[in-house]
C-alpha cells in the first residue's frame, strides 16, 4: 500500500484524492491550508468550499499540520497555487523523507522567476540539501467536478525518470482515470500552464459575444504560440498535438467549468479584474499570473506571441478588449508556420 500525501486541497487536489482513495490501494492524506475544509472532510466527507457535492473516500485522511501530512509519505502530490509553491515546498523540506518522489500537478509559472513550477521544486529541494529529488509533472484535459464523478479522463504524466513515470502511471491510473506518460517535461508543463492565456482569450471572446469562427482561430493560433515557445525552451513539438497541449487547450478553451475562461468571459463584460478577482472567493485564476510569466519568458527566447501579449495588456495594462482584437487582426500578413 503506497502512502500519498497531496498538498492543497482546492477543487484539484479533492479530486485527485477522490481517485486516489477510490482505489483502495493507498493511504492518502489530504493537506489543507484552511481548517474549515479539513473539518467538513472530516465531518461529512466532502470539501464543501471548493468541491461540494462529491463524497470522499475514508482512506482520504484530512490534515491542517504539513508534518502530519508528509509524515512519511513515499509519493507528495503537489496541488497548490503556482505562487505559493517555492513558499509551501521551503515549509515541506524538514518533513520529506530522502526517497520521497513529487509529482506537480499545478499548471502555472512561478511568475517573478519564470520557471516551470518543476524547476522551482528542484530549486527549492537542492538548496536545502535534496539534490537527488525524484520529480514529475501531472496534465492534461481534467476538469475537476468531472474527475470527481468519474467521468472517464486522460492525463499525462512526465518526467524525466522513465522509473517513475512509470511508478505514478501505474499508482494513479484507475477504472476512469487513465494515465499515458510522457518525457517531455518542459512541454508537458509549459502547455499546461500557456493554455489558461489562451483560455482567457477564449472566454473574452464569448463575453463579447463572438462566434465559433473567431473561438477556432484562436484555438489554432494560440497552439502555434504555445508550442513556438515550447520548442524555443527545449520541449517537443510532437507533445502539443497530445493530452498536455491540444487536449487541455480546447478543454480550457471551451468549457464552462474553466475558470481562466470564466475571467475572460467576465473582461469581455467590461468587468475589472480586481472585481473579477474579488469574487472568485479564494479560486484561483492561473492565467493571472502565467501571462505575466509567458510574456517574460518568450522576450527572454525571443519568441513572439501576439495573442498572449495582448491578453498580458487587457490584464495588466488597461487595453480593451476589443482594441487588442482589432490589433491582432491589422497584424501584417504571415506565413501559417511554427517558426518565429
């Protein structure tokens, strides 16, 4: 029986301690920041802030106490906000053990630094005296409320060290969670976290009332900016025609249960961000902050993303929508290739 500990327990982290104490396989320990959700897991299993209606297994034990959590765990599932990661992981070191093996299933970019939330776990272990950390990054089309339910679903997982993807394929795959691995971590995480600019696109486009027509180009094109960049930072091509890169994209893109395209929808409104924000009531938009990253890191490769620069404007910079849209389409014309 493995011993999983999974830090955050936002929608995300619940159900994939959903799937995981399913199996009946693992003891499981869910980590909350907050101390009411391990109070309703504990009272009537279920997190009923951030994933109500769905039961928990009694396998999936709640802890407020990160040592308690991690006490010793051989698999750390790290679900926490992209920007609290390099905090939470400074917090962890003291309590993991020297063959604990993480797997990062936030898609997002430590926005100061622009790393890939991976880089920031190795940064973090190395520093503190765990160089030979075992790492890993979970993605793909995975909607949290339908994970919980058991709608069939597939991700993938990338790493480095065939063993270990290997060791999570076969540890988290279930009746209607499968799981394919990849070992292509750069572009398994850089298409995870690029495709919620993409989706905040998307949902500017529907707040402004658009059709499927601008919804597919934006899809098409958004891709080709992801993966111009995947390449530029040394991932593969191949990856974003897969679960990571088209399949997350069109899910994050199209799907009313997302919630960086939620905060598009309501800038297409004409609501302020802060607003938007405001009234999130402590979920969390990771296109935000991953747009302010993606610009930074394709000035750093010289990559030129056109659509990603004008979300970074609406978000960050006070343009309208539909300026940065008339702006995009006055664009001189280009050839429909991947090179920059």
């Amino acid at each position: 029986m493995s011993r999983i500990a999974i830090v955050g327990a936002g929608a995300w982290g619940t159900a994939l301690s959903i799937v995981l104490g399913r199996k009946g396989t693992h003891q499981v320990r869910l980590w909350a920041y907050e101390k009411e959700v391990c109070e309703s897991i504990t009272q009537c299993r279920e997190n009923s802030a951030f994933l109500p209606g769905h039961t928990i297994p009694p396998t999936v034990i709640p802890h407020n106490d990160l040592g308690e959590a991690l006490s010793g765990a051989e698999i750390v599932l790290s679900v926490m906000p992209s920007q609290h990661c390099r905090r939470l992981f400074q917090q962890m070191l003291p309590h993991l053990g020297p063959e604990s093996m993480i797997v990062s299933a936030t898609k997002g970019l430590e926005e100061n630094s622009l790393l890939r939330l991976t880089e920031v776990i190795a940064q973090v272990l190395t520093g503190g005296g765990k160089p030979k950390a075992r790492i890993a990054a979970l993605s793909g089309p995975s909607f949290a409320v339908e994970v919980a339910r058991g709608d069939p679903t597939a991700v993938t997982v990338a790493s480095r060290d065939p063993e270990l993807g290997l060791l999570v394929q076969k540890e988290f795959s279930a009746a209607n969670f499968r799981v394919y691995t990849n070992d292509d971590l750069i572009g398994v995480e850089l298409g995870g976290a690029l495709k919620n600019s993409v989706a905040i696109a998307a949902g500017i486009c529907a707040g402004l009332g658009l059709g499927h027509n601008s919804i597919a180009a934006l899809i098409t094109r958004g891709l080709t900016e992801i993966t111009r960049l995947v390449i530029a930072c040394g991932g593969n091509a191949e990856t974003m025609a897969g679960l990571a890169g088209l399949g997350d994209l069109v899910l994050t893109c199209t799907g009313g249960l997302s919630r960086n395209r939620s905060v598009g929808v309501e800038l297409g409104r004409g609501r302020k961000l802060p607003e938007i924000l405001a009234g999130m009531h402590g979920a969390v938009a990771e296109g935000v902050f991953t747009t302010t990253a993606a610009v930074g890191l394709a000035r750093a490769h010289g990559v030129e993303l056109p659509i990603i620069e004008q979300i970074y404007a609406i978000l960050h910079q006070g343009k309208t929508p539909r300026d940065a849209i008339s702006e995009l389409m006055a664009r001189t014309g280009k050839s429909e290739t991947l090179q920059r």
